[in-house]
C-alpha cells in the first residue's frame, strides 16, 4: 500500500435522490476504508447533476448520516449542480468529436441495434453524419470510434474484478454528454470533476462498472490522468434486483449506527472476530481499515 497521502484521493459521490440505504453504505465504507489504508484523503461530491430527481433536503441528511457512522471527508463538499460552466467548457474542448443528435428514445429503442449492459439501447448513429430535414437537435452526443478501429476497445484493471475490457461502438455506441432535458449527463460531468478534484482512486458499486470504459476514453480525449478502478458488488434485494432509492430501498438505522456498519462490513468479507468485538463506532473503523488491507491482499492472491 501507498503511504503518503499526496498519492491518493478518492471520494464518494451519492445522488441526493432519497437518504443513504444499504447499498449505498457498502460503497461509501469500500471507498472509505480504502482511502484509509492508503493513509490518502477522501473527498465528498454531491452528485445532482440529474435536478429533476433530486430531493429537497437529501444532501444535508447524507452528510448527517457520514457523520453519525463516523465518516469524516477532506475539505469542502463539491456540488454538481454549481458547476454547469465546467461541463460545458468540456465539452466544447471535445470539438468535433461532438454532434447534435434529434432522436427520441423510442426511435432509438425501435432500430433494435442491441441493448447495453446498463440496460440502455445502443445509439444506431442516426445523426453521425448530420440531422435529418425536419428533425431539431435535442441532445448532444459523443462519437466513439467505428468497431476495430484505434481506441474502440478499451481496456483496464479493476482492483476487485481484474481485468475488464469493453467495445465502445457495438457494447455502447455513441453516447449522451447532454440530455434532451438540457441536464448534462453523468458520463461527462463525473470525468470532469474527479479530474478537477485530483481523484486517483474511484471506488464504488458494480452497477457503474459498463460506465468505466466511456469514462476512460472521455479522459483520453480530454487529457485527463486515469484513476485506479475497484468496483465493490451489490446489494440486491432477494429477488436479485438492485438495492436502490427506485425499488423501496429502507433508509439506514441511525439510531444503531454500529449494526449498520457490521452489516456493510459483513457484506464485503470484512467481518473478522477482531470487528465483531468493536463497541463503538471509531474502534469499529480502526478494526476494518486492517480487515479491508487484508481483503485486498485476498483478492490479489486470487487474480
């Protein structure tokens, strides 16, 4: 592990949708404690950037709850939706690799070109060339490199998966860096601002790893570093679905902050005898810091 704290930075960045649940827990406690060992900050990054699904009063209640688990973040909380302007620039620094786009989701849908893994529908590049007489631009999108060309395949090493690779133009296709409803995309706003904020090291769920390849080749293009990438697995519901704020997901118990915390740490193999007997909330993160180190080592061994 890395010892000096200049040559780590990571974060967590929740959506403030609704209050933090289990899933949600699991991935700030791996970003955490991954921080920690590393002896590196951790940064804390409002992610609203999507105005339409943010809760009022959301963002003040996750920060409440880091604090009452006893999770304390490096320097000022930097907020998506107070940073349009970055975006943007962004994006006219991508120049011609970005072309107005007039389709409709169910156009989209209905060319049947394939289904992404994030569920989404593969963009059949309608618009590459130009819009169509009658159509008006409604989003503004990313061209990828056609199938087999340079670039196309992208490649990297995830911590908690190993290795991971992706074609960008038949698994992705050209994607969203602005919505239809004028929002910019996740995709974009999330590459700019762990550049902005220096982050070297994302930890975070599953459920983002088919994102991980259109982030790394919006880095390239910008000439952004590339963080190290661990993606944590999911808590899902017992019928196998996604623990999320959008299919019911119970908001934490933060009168007993200490079971939630077990409970995160039992689900990424971090619960040892040595956690179990952890009273109180700052023993319970020394305790897991070294149960992580170890956990790590496991998975290493096991690639």
């Amino acid at each position: 592990m890395k010892s000096a704290s200049s040559l780590y930075v990571g974060r967590f960045a929740p959506s403030p949708s609704g209050p933090l649940h289990a899933g949600s827990l699991v991935a700030a406690m791996a970003s955490y404690l991954d921080a920690r060992a590393h002896q590196g900050q951790w940064l804390l990054r409002i992610e609203d950037i999507d105005e339409a699904r943010t809760v009022t009063g959301a963002a003040q209640d996750i920060e409440a709850a880091l604090h009452t688990l006893g999770m304390r973040w490096d320097g000022s909380v930097l907020v998506q939706s107070q940073r349009k302007q970055h975006y943007r620039d962004a994006c006219d620094k991508l120049g011609s690799h970005v072309y107005a786009c007039g389709c409709s989701r169910k156009e989209i849908a209905d060319s049947r070109l394939g289904v992404a893994t994030d569920g989404a529908a593969i963009y059949p590049g309608t618009c590459r060339n130009g819009l169509a007489p009658g159509k008006i631009a409604r989003a503004l999108r990313l061209r990828v490199p056609d199938q087999g060309r340079e670039g196309e395949e992208i490649a990297f090493e995830d911590r908690w998966l190993g290795r991971q690779n992706q074609h960008l133009a038949s698994e992705a296709g050209d994607f969203v860096l602005k919505r239809a409803d004028g929002f910019w995309a996740y995709q974009l706003a999330v590459v700019v601002d762990d550049a902005e904020q220096g982050v070297t090291h994302i930890v975070r769920g599953a459920d983002l790893l088919d994102s991980t390849a259109r982030q790394i080749y919006l880095q390239r293009l910008l000439g952004y570093p590339m963080p190290s990438y661990l993606h944590v697995p999911l808590v899902r519901h017992t019928d196998g679905e996604k623990l999320s704020k959008q299919n019911g997901a119970q908001e934490l118990d933060l009168t007993r902050p200490l079971d939630e915390l077990h409970k995160a740490a039992e689900f990424l193999g971090l619960k040892t005898r040595e956690i179990t007997t952890a009273t109180e909330v700052a023993a319970f993160w020394e305790l897991a810091t070294s149960a992580w180190q170890y956990r790590l080592e496991q998975l290493q061994t096991q690639a």
